[in-house]
C-alpha cells in the first residue's frame, strides 16, 4: 500500500475514533451525574429533613456521612439512657402525686367509716377518688395524644422514604421492586392511620366511659366490657402486623428474582449493542450498584437513627406511666382504698395497650427499612 | 408527750368523767366536749409532718388539688367529731343534720374537680 493511501487510513481511523470519544463522553457525565445523585448526601439530607425537628436535633452532629457513620449501638444506648433519666423523674413525680391522694384519701375514709359505720368512704373519700381519677385520665389522654403524634410522624417519615426507595430503585434498574416497595409503603401507611382512628380511638373511649362509671357507683361493673375491647384489640394488631409482615416479605421476594432478571438483561443488551464503549457502560452498571448498595445501606441507617429518636421517647415515657400507676395500684391495695386501686390498675391496663401500638407501629417501620437495604443484593 | 402517755391520760380523764356525771351530771357534757377537742388538736398536731411531708411530696407536680384534699379531710375530721359529740348527748337527729352539712360542705369544694372532669370527657370525646 501507498504511503498516500495508509496516511489517508489513519486520518479517517482518528477522525472516527474522535467521534466514538465525542458520543463516549456525555454519556460518561451522564453516568457521573447520576452517581452524584446517587450520592449518600443528597439523599440523607431530604431524610434527615423529614424527621421532626426535636427528634433531628437528638442525632449525631457532624457531617451527614459522619453522623450516620455515629449512629451505632453506643449512640443509641446513650440516647436510651438519657430518655430514661426524663422518664424515670416524671415517674417519681406522678407516683408522689398518686401516693399523696391515697395517703389523704385512705385517712378520709378511715374518719367517714367511724362515722357511718362499715358502709364505705364517705364524701371525702368520693373526692380522693375523683381527684385521682382526674389526675389518671389526664395523664392517659396526654400519652395517647403523643401515640397519635408519633404515629403520624412515622407515616410521614415512611412517606419520605417512599420517593427515595423509588428513585434510587428505578436508577438501579429495580422496576419491579420499586412499585411494589412503593405500593407496600403505602399501604403500611394507610395501615397505620386506619389503626389509630379505627381501632385505638373507639377502644379508648370505650374504656375510659367503662373505667369512669365503675370507680363512680361501685355497683355498676363495666370492666369486662373494657377488657373484652382491649384483648380484641391486641389481638388485632399482633395479626395485622403478622399479615403485614408475611406480605411484604413475599413480594419482596419476587420483586427481587424479577430485578436480577432485569438487570442482567440491560448489561447484555449494553455489551453486545453498543460498539467498543458497550463493554465500559455494561461495567459501570456495576459500579452503580455498587454505589446504591451504598446509599440504601447509608439510608437504612438514618432511617433506623431516626427510628430510634422518635420511638424512644413515648416508649419510656409509656413505661414510666405504666410503672407509676402499677406503684401507686399496690399501695392503694396496702392502704385500704379499693376503688382507687381497682381505677389505677384499669389505666394501666390501657397505657399497656398504647405501648403495645407504638411497638407495632416501631416494628412495622424497621421492617420496611430493612426490605429497603435489603433489596441492594438484587444487583449485585 | 409520747403517744402512750396520751393514751394514759385519756383513760383518766375517762374516768373523772365518769365521776363528774355520777356527782354533777350537767357537768358532763362540756367536759367531755373539752376532752374530744384537745384529744383531736393533738391527733392534728401527730398528724402535721404527715401533712407536710405529703405536701412536700405533692406539691410540684398538682395543680391545686393537692389543698383540695386536705381541706376536705378537715372538714371531714370536724363532721366527725361534731357528729360524735351530739350523739353522745343523745341528740342523733342534729348529729345527722352535722354529717349532711359536712357531706354538703365536701361537694361543694368539689365543684372544681367536677368542672374539670366534665371538660376531660369532652376532651375524649371530641377525639
């Protein structure tokens, strides 16, 4: 071949490949941007947004990555016992209260029997019993204001991570898994707002109505109809999260078999269909997952710190109600004051049912952040 | 005093009663009256730390109940002791008429705790 001929060859080879790196590079930039969207800042920040303000201020300080990186098991047991310091003094203060009424109560009871004989507490003793049925009440209506709150936090949360679970899914070729993530979260949600207005509402009002008329005329026993409403309910919410639980876990498996499928597919059409460059946009798949595994598992760690900052609070501050009341239930049994005693065990018993909600509302959420870091190994 | 010697001198003062109605029956009562009030300020007295404390206890975390109480467990311990007196002068009838003003003297101070509890339930049931 002429020397003409071979220079002309290579002026055209270069010109080609020239144009091969033109087409090459935006694609590469695409790929990088995507990356950088997928990177764990953008998204624990629009997480971290999500989590009320009071809960926020309780995670680690420092730099997104870092403060993830902080919320490990010392975290969490520091955030423990500080909660449990708060609760334990509000504790103390309910149980004073409590023992200072049956204290005052039982000696007005005792001058009532001395002057009516063995028939009961007089008025004085009515009003013991009034003051400490409003004292329980209030309190109870507090905490099932803040189980309200909470959950109505957690759904919001469960939201935000929806829009993430779909975008970071979607980008790592998880179409399947993506819509029935999003579906499940979804319906979780709705689950948990159909729990508290229908279920725990009706049944606190029942058993506050029941409580109420039983420790007013002790005649009148309602108890067993309280009762009846509470077992139904704990019934109710340990099989909803059961069905929960076994359904998502199904679905989660299929979405799962389908994105492997899915994913393989896109890396052999990328290899085989698109020319000298198909290779490199087929490896580049795997450093995209590579990154999401990273996010989601970055991801599941915010998820489970705020988790634990919005669940730790109502669960000691339920605790620290329950004990109080079951403290102040035994001395009432020690000092005589039946009534009162039978009112304190009665409340306890429906706070037992508010920490049983928060619990399942707890669980529920740490089930969907684990499907959700969970679900990186399909693309692996 | 200790609570024995108490116990002591009331047995005496008993049976000076005793003697006092047997020699100069009108004596009796208002001797008698004299006794049931000294014998229920020293039970007040015995009972003042019991009050503080409780008070003491009580205080940060009630929202006025607390005083509520106790004045409900006096006038309660005044009913008492006034009913008491008028039966044992075999007046029964106006020892009634004391215990259902003391019962409604409690109802009474009781109105704010009704008022509250009234708005509680209306608090639940607007839930």
């Amino acid at each position: 071949m002429s020397k003409k001929y071979k220079k002309f060859l290579t002026a055209v080879t270069a010109v080609f490949l020239l144009l091969f790196l033109f087409i090459c590079i935006p694609s590469f930039a695409g790929e990088e941007e995507a990356l950088e969207t997928l990177s764990p800042d953008s998204y624990i920040e629009e997480i971290l947004d999500a989590l009320p303000p009071e809960a926020a201020e309780l995670l680690p300080k420092g730099e997104e990555g870092e403060a993830v990186g902080q919320a490990d098991l010392s975290y969490v047991v520091s955030l423990s016992l500080t909660f449990l310091k708060k609760a334990l003094s509000s504790m103390a203060g309910y149980f004073a209260f409590f023992l200072s009424v049956l204290l005052l109560g039982a000696l007005a009871e005792k001058f009532e029997r001395a002057v009516g004989g063995e028939k009961g507490g007089g008025p004085a003793a009515w009003v013991a019993l009034l003051v400490i049925a409003l004292e329980a009440f209030t309190l109870l209506y507090g905490l099932f204001e803040m189980v309200r709150e909470y959950a109505e936090k957690i759904s919001a949360y469960m939201l935000t991570l929806n829009g993430v679970i779909a975008s970071v899914s979607v980008l790592g070729g998880g179409f399947g898994e993506s819509a029935v993530m999003t579906t499940s979260l979804s319906l979780l949600v709705t689950l948990i707002g159909g729990l508290i207005s229908a279920l725990l509402l009706p049944i606190v009002r029942l058993s506050f109505a029941s409580t109420l008329s039983s420790s007013a005329s002790p005649d009148t026993n309602l108890r067993g109809i309280s009762s009846f409403a509470r077992s139904t309910f704990l019934f109710l919410i340990g099989f909803l999260s059961t069905a929960a639980v076994v359904t998502l876990s199904f679905q989660t498996m299929l979405a799962q078999a389908e994105d492997s499928v899915a994913a393989r597919g896109i890396r052999f059409a990328a290899s085989s269909s698109i020319p000298i460059v198909g290779g490199a946009v087929s490896d580049s798949i795997r450093t995209l997952s590579a990154g999401i595994s990273l996010v989601k598992r970055s991801v599941g760690a915010v998820g489970i710190a705020g988790l634990v900052v919005m669940t730790l609070y109502p669960l000691t501050s339920l605790f620290s109600a329950r004990i109080a009341l079951s403290l102040s239930g035994y001395a009432a049994s020690i000092l005589g004051v039946e009534a009162s005693r039978s009112l304190l065990e009665e409340v306890g018993k429906l706070i037992h049912m508010l920490i049983a909600t928060v619990a399942m509302l707890a669980m529920l959420y740490i089930f969907a952040v684990g499907l959700f870091a969970s679900s990186a190994a399909a693309l692996a | 005093m200790d609570f024995v010697t108490y116990c002591a001198l009331t047995i005496v003062f008993v049976l000076l009663l005793l003697l006092v109605r047997s020699v100069k029956g009108e004596f009796a009562l208002p001797l008698s009256v004299c006794l049931s009030v000294m014998l229920a300020g020293v039970a007040l007295a015995a009972a003042t730390p019991l009050i503080e404390y409780i008070n003491n206890l009580a205080k940060p975390y009630t929202g006025g109940y607390l005083s509520l109480m106790l004045k409900a467990v006096g006038i309660s311990l005044v009913t008492s002791t006034s009913a008491d007196i008028c039966r044992d002068s075999g007046e029964n009838a106006i020892a009634s008429k004391v215990e259902l003003l003391g019962k409604c003297e409690i109802l009474a101070l009781s109105l704010p705790l009704i008022t509250a509890m009234a708005e509680l339930i209306a608090k639940v049931l607007e839930l």
